[in-house]
C-alpha cells in the first residue's frame, strides 16, 4: 500500500441537487483519509452551489470553485490545475464510490502508471448491476491496453470513462480534456493518457457507482454531439496510424463502423440529415473511398452491418 500520498478527487457539479450530498458524503466518508476534494461548480442553477460551499465550510479537505457555465470539461481541467495531489481521480457528481475504493486503488498503485477499477450500474430503482466483478488484478502493458481498447469487451467497458482510475498527475502534464467536443472528449482523454503510461493494473472490484443515464447522447436518436463524437474517433484513429501501426486494422474498423452508425442514425430522419449533409456527405464519401476496410472485419461483424452484401456472396 502506498501510503501518505495525497489523491486528489475532482467533481465537476452541475444541477445536481437531488444526487450531490450522496456523491459527496462518499468521499469524505473514504477510508483512505489523504484525500482533497475539488468541487467546480459549473454555475450551477439549482442549489448545488450551495451545497458545495456547505460542505467546504465543514472540512477543510474541500475546496470549492464557483465559474461560469463552460462545460465538463472545463471544470475537470480547472480541478487538475488545481490538484495538489500525486494522484488525481475523477467522480461524476450524481455518481457516488464505495467507501473504501480509494483505499483499494492507492493498495496496488504502487509502480503503475494507472490504475483501473471496476463498475456498477445504479438503475432508477436502486438496484446494482455489476460489470464484471471478479475481484482479481490484472496487469497490462500500454500495447496491451491500445490493442484491446477497440474490440476487447474488459478493456473497453473499463477504459472508456474518465471515472473509476488513478492516475499519476505528473504523467497528465499538459493532457487536459478537449472543451470542443461534446461527447467523446471522455474517452479521447484516457486514451491519450494511457500513451503515455508503461504499467496499467485493473482491479476487477466494483467499486465506482454510477446512474443509468438512458437518454445518454450515444443511445439517444441523432444530436449535432454525435458529430463531435466522430471528430474523437478521427485524433485517435490519426495516433494509432502514426504510433501504434500494430493497431491499424482494429483502429480503422473501429472507426469505420461509428462512422456507418452515424450515417443510419442520419438516414432515419431526413429533415435532419439535410440539416447535416455536409458531415453525411464527408462520411459517406469516407465509407466509399476505403470500403477495403470491411475486408479486415470478423464475419459476424460484416453480416450485422452489410447482411445484404454477405448474402449475395
């Protein structure tokens, strides 16, 4: 276990009244007691500001921050300019962690560049759903890693979120989270981190809880997000063709297949998709001029997504 090494956890607050005293009160309650705590307050319009600024009289631990509305991923990057830590850990304000979840991590830290843990799913009911769970620890390099972050189902249900990781705030150096991306920002930020690390351990333990979000950007019909979403996929398609050559099959199919989910989710509704035919024109073209990428991808895969065109085989 390390020991006496602060870890500084970063809470982006927005209208979150309902969840932010759960959130919060699982922090302070940690049994790993070398912790701040960093509140943004995205100006929020309900009462979480003043929430925040109730626990930050309480406990000196807290610090609070007041800004104007910017976004998530503003406040995250103004909570890692503001982190004294030499671990910093991110939690989703309406999320809340097992008591001892820090504890854990900081127990296996030692000599990683990351460490990961894993996962429940708070439906509206209360009730758990586990990702995994087996409490064991797996240990991987960063080409391990990359190469599973596209179609390994334990690497990419863990990696995915900023949430549920430790990580060394000297290997974030400038690495902040892009504030022109509306989604996909998330998942662009671990995976530019994780070039940057040699050692990354996953411990399979659930211990970071977060709500059922249905109506989420990626499972809702189309928004203007999705696009910004396809711009995340292109920066990493882009660094693993550069840096990582062992990964550019699996990078290209990867990304052609969240282009062709764009392009359907368009296809649904026309209105729309004239609103958008530039970026459904540039995509299409994109599917058209490097269709040899289908040749790469498993039979199941080409039957889910050209059924049409298998058949006629």
């Amino acid at each position: 276990m390390i020991q006496n090494k602060l870890v500084s956890i970063i809470v982006p607050v927005y209208n979150v009244e309902k969840y932010l005293r759960r959130c919060i009160d699982s922090l302070l309650n940690q049994t790993y007691k070398e912790i701040e705590i960093i509140l943004i307050d995205d100006g929020s319009k309900d009462r979480s500001g003043a929430i925040c600024d109730e626990y930050a009289e309480k406990d000196l631990r807290i610090s609070c921050r007041h800004i104007v509305n910017k976004g998530v991923s503003n406040a995250r990057n103004l909570g890692i300019d503001m982190a004294n830590g030499e671990y910093i850990t991110f939690v989703d304000s309406d999320d809340y962690i097992e008591l001892d979840m820090i504890e854990k991590m900081m127990s296996v830290a030692e000599n990683q560049d990351l460490v990961v843990c894993g996962l429940c799913q708070v439906e509206l009911n209360g009730e758990k759903n586990y990702v995994y769970g087996t409490r064991k620890k797996y240990d991987y390099s960063q080409q391990d890693i990359i190469q599973g972050f596209f179609d390994v189902p334990v690497i990419k249900d863990f990696m995915y979120g900023p949430f549920n990781k430790l990580y060394v705030k000297s290997l974030l150096s400038d690495l902040r989270f892009r504030t022109d991306l509306r989604i996909g920002e998330d998942f662009l930020f671990v995976f530019e981190y994780i070039t940057r690390c040699n050692t990354i351990r996953i411990y399979d333990c659930c211990m970071y809880n977060y709500e059922k979000r249905p109506n989420s950007a990626m499972t809702a019909a189309f928004s203007e997000k999705r696009l910004d979403y396809i711009k995340a996929v292109e920066v990493i398609e882009k660094i693993c063709i550069k840096d990582y050559p062992c990964v550019r099959k699996k990078v290209l199919e990867w990304g052609y297949i969240h282009r062709i989910n764009t392009c359907n989710q368009l296809d649904k509704n026309v209105q729309i998709k004239e609103q958008y035919i530039d970026n459904y024109n540039t995509m299409k073209n994109y599917l058209k001029e490097h269709k040899e990428i289908k040749k790469y991808m498993p039979l199941k895969v080409r039957c889910k997504y050209f059924a049409k065109e298998v058949l006629k085989r």
